[in-house]
C-alpha cells in the first residue's frame, strides 16, 4: 500500500502563489481534492506526479521524493485534465505505446485488458481525434492503469462523461479503493466527491482548508449552527419545547410545507435533546433531517472563511 505525502508544500509561478504552505497525507482509499477552479488542485497533482518541483517543502511517495524520480512511474498512473493525447493515433495504439514505454512483458495483453476495465473495447480502432471528450477522458484513463499502478492521480476525471460513463467510473474507483490503492482524484462538482471519497481534502485560494470526512468537518465547525428539518405530530408544542434549551438557537414554522426549521447550536446535546423533549411533550416525530449536511453547505461554508 502506497502513502503520499504533502509537507509544507508551497509552489509560486512568479508572483502568482499558486499553492501556499500545504501539508496532507494522502493513504489507501479513495481521496476526494475539492476545490473551485483555479484553488491549486492541478498544481498540487502534478506536484504528486513527479512533473513539478515545489517551490518550498517536500512531496513524497513513501518516503521517496516524487521531483526527479523516473522510478515512481512504475507506481502511479496519471490521468491529466489536459486532452494530452494524440489524435492521429488509435485508442489501442496509444494505450498500447503506454504498456511498451513502461517495458511490460506482454504489452499487447496489458493493452487488451486496460481497454476492457474502461468499456472501450468497441472503439480502440478508431482514432482518438473521433473520440467525443468523455472518450477521450477513457482512454486515457486506460493508458494510466495498463502498468497496474498502486496510486492513481486523477485530475477532474468526470469531465465530458455522460451520466453512463460517469456511474461506470465511480463503479471501478470504488473497486480500485476497497482494493487497497491510493486514488486521489480532484473536482469542483459537489456530488462526485460527495457519492465516491471516504475522505476528503478541500483547497481554497491555494491553502489547506479542511481535511476528513465532510459530516466530520461539519460538526467541527461550532460557530455555525446545524440547520434542520424535523416533521412531528405536534409542530408548535415541539417547537415550544425545543426553543426553551439553550442548544437551539432558532425555530421557525414552514405551514405550507408543515415542517419546523431548527437552528442547533451544539450537535451532541440537541441530537439527545431531540428525542427526549418529544418524548415528554408526547409528540411523535416523522422525519429529522439534516439541512446542510451535504458537501456543498460544508464547501460554501470553508470559500466564504
């Protein structure tokens, strides 16, 4: 099992910082780099990939440093967000000039195999330049897993696949995850990270902003109250008795939707305070639901801080 890691990192073109004092760890499973566009991740990947130096700190591949080093070639595979493929050429052709450059004994097989794992198959005679984007997008994740690679670096991998393409994708980084590989693969959409990363590493404006699990960094984050929904058999005597504990900050009533909004200022407490308080105002409750638990409520929380 393979571990990068990110120390102290900083990279500049320029008068442009790009990526400013980083540190993460980056281990087996699957990595989620979040980020709006232009926040580092692409400069952070190929830091990781060996294609530059940083400016300050260390990048390493257990241990070794990934700047300078062919050698870690045999472990990674890359999927740039750039189309660097040559169109002239056909999917198998360039799938299998990936095998031979990394001197593979049965490079034809590897080929062969690599095209299957991506559904690709049916167009690996046809050249790359008649490839639609989320093609391309799959043969050149074929090209990164001919050598069987133990890390996999992937750069908005999503982009241009239509939603079949995209379910068969999450299907084989969830597989290569419970696998034990290191697969970091970077995005700014919301719910790709959010359905496929156990952890995630978010970057904003080039810093580090948050590391872990999403639910986890939510309930980190105390100075913001947890909005939710709840639906009872008793609105407003559950709203009466919800307002009187010091762990709720607010309760409004939706009557066209017929659902209280509550405002929990401290996670712990309000999740025993819930049940109790409904128990003794004899309110059955229907629904309790968290309403900005999701990735995006956690990210629009970190850009504005």
């Amino acid at each position: 099992m393979a571990t990068l890691m990110i120390n102290g990192v900083s990279r500049w073109f320029g008068n442009v910082v790009a990526v400013n004092d980083i540190t993460m760890t980056i281990g087996p499973g699957i990595t989620g780099l979040l980020g709006p566009n232009g926040a580092g991740k692409s400069t952070l990947i190929n830091m990781l990939g060996g294609f530059l130096p940083p400016s300050t700190g260390t990048v390493t591949l257990d241990d070794e440093p990934t700047w300078k080093n062919p050698g870690i070639y045999r472990t990674i595979g890359l999927v740039p967000e750039r189309e660097t493929v040559y169109d002239f050429l056909t999917g198998w052709d360039f799938v299998l000039a990936n095998a031979e450059l990394h001197g593979l004994e049965h490079p034809a097989e590897a080929t062969r195999k690599a095209l299957g794992t991506v559904a690709m198959e049916y167009a690996q005679e046809r050249k790359i330049g008649e490839y639609s984007k989320g093609m391309k997008q799959r043969v050149k994740m074929a090209s990164a897993l001919v050598h069987d690679p133990s890390v996999l670096l992937l750069d908005e991998p999503f982009n241009g696949m239509d939603p079949r393409q995209r379910l068969h994708l999450m299907d084989l980084l969830r597989a290569m995850g419970a696998d034990g590989r290191t697969v970091l693969f970077s995005s700014h959409i919301l719910e790709e990270v959010e359905q496929l990363a156990h952890h995630i590493e978010v970057v904003v404006a080039g810093r580090h902003a948050a590391s872990g699990d999403y639910r986890e960094i939510r309930r980190l984050m105390t100075d913001r109250p947890h909005q939710y929904l709840i639906r009872s058999s008793d609105d407003r005597a559950l709203a009466s008795a919800l307002i009187a504990d010091g762990s709720t900050e607010g309760v409004s009533l939706d009557t066209t939707e017929k659902v209280l909004n509550v405002q929990a200022t401290e996670f712990l407490r309000f999740a025993e305070l819930l049940p109790r308080v409904a128990r003794d105002a004899g309110v059955r409750l229907f629904e309790v639901t968290p309403s900005d638990e999701s990735l995006e409520s956690v990210f629009a929380y970190l850009v504005r801080n």
